[in-house]
C-alpha cells in the first residue's frame, strides 16, 4: 500500500533571501507531479530586507487550507524566522537551518535538523544569492520530494526567460545542497 504525500511546508527569512521563489519551485515540484498544490507568499512592507515567509502545501489529496499553523517541513533562512517558527513545527518534522545566518541551535528532539551553511556554501562557489537553491537541494535529498528531471522542469519553469542563463546556476546549487553532508 502506497503512503499518501502529504507535506505542509513553510520557508523562512528576510525579504531578498529568495524565499518566496523557493516556494514557488517546491509548487511546481507538485504541479509537475501531478498532485495538489498551494502556494501562499507573506511579506513585510519593507519587501528587501523585512520578514517574508511562504507556505506550500504538496498533497496527494486536496488541499483544506492554504494557511500553515503547524508546519511539516521548515526551511529557514534567518535568526528571526527561527525563533518564530521552530516551535510550530510537528513532532516529527524536518527543519532545514542556514547555519551561516543561524548560530542558534534547535533545543527539541522530536524534530530533525539539519544546519546548512547554505550562504556561505553560496559565496564560497560564487553563487551569490543562490543559498536559498542549496538549501532546497537538501530539502530535497532528505525528503525525496522531488525526482532530478522535475527539480530541473521546476528550475527552469520558474527561472523568468529574461534571466534563462541564471539556470544553470541554480542546477548548480541544487546539486551542492544534495551533496552537503554535515560533520
């Protein structure tokens, strides 16, 4: 009997992170698969700079809400977003922490962790901006949303035809985060 794919996602940080980009691309993870989806962006005024999160919820069946008040899975990206969000997160849940921004480390044992220096991963293989990819990459090897051929469609779905030579790139950082093991 196969289990039924139910993942309620919220990712994390400051306006200017790529936070509401990297929902986009898990939403289309879904689309291409062929299951439920909602997408569900929140952003400070300040948009560069202020807080943004955004909710994705990927399903095998539909979908009640589009609001997540208790995450599955936590992609975060900022120290603020951190102390906000770890407490929501469902036993059991997976968190996905940028430890170049985040020196707080999570205090519960009944979720998963994961630290990630996904900005400086980012920098150190000049992939500025992109360390909300490497983190998706590692979303992606620890909960096996996503197989190689739809992260690729979903990446170059969501990469605007302007900024096509960015796709590569953005493969690029996929393939750091999955390759990432932590010490």
């Amino acid at each position: 009997m196969n289990k039924t794919m139910h993942k309620e996602i919220l990712l994390a940080g400051f306006g200017g992170q790529g936070i509401l980009f990297g929902g986009k691309v898990l939403s289309y993870f879904g689309l291409i698969d062929g299951k439920e989806v909602s997408w569900l962006p929140s952003y400070g005024p300040e948009m560069r700079g202020g807080t943004a999160n955004c909710s994705v919820c990927i399903s095998d069946k539909p979908i009640g809400s589009p609001l997540i008040l208790t995450p599955s899975e936590l992609i975060v990206m900022n120290s603020p977003s951190f102390d906000k969000f770890i407490n929501a997160v469902q036993p059991g849940g997976n968190v996905f922490i940028d430890s170049t921004l985040i020196e707080q480390r999570c205090e519960r044992d009944d979720i998963n962790c994961y630290y990630i220096p996904a900005t400086m991963l980012a920098n150190q293989n000049n992939l500025v901006g992109l360390a909300n990819i490497i983190m998706m990459g590692k979303f992606i090897k620890e909960t096996k949303i996503a197989q190689p051929e739809t992260v690729k469609k979903a990446i170059e779905m969501c990469v605007p035809p302007s900024r096509s030579h960015l796709i590569e790139a953005n493969l690029k950082a996929i393939e750091i985060g999955m390759n990432y093991k932590e010490d």
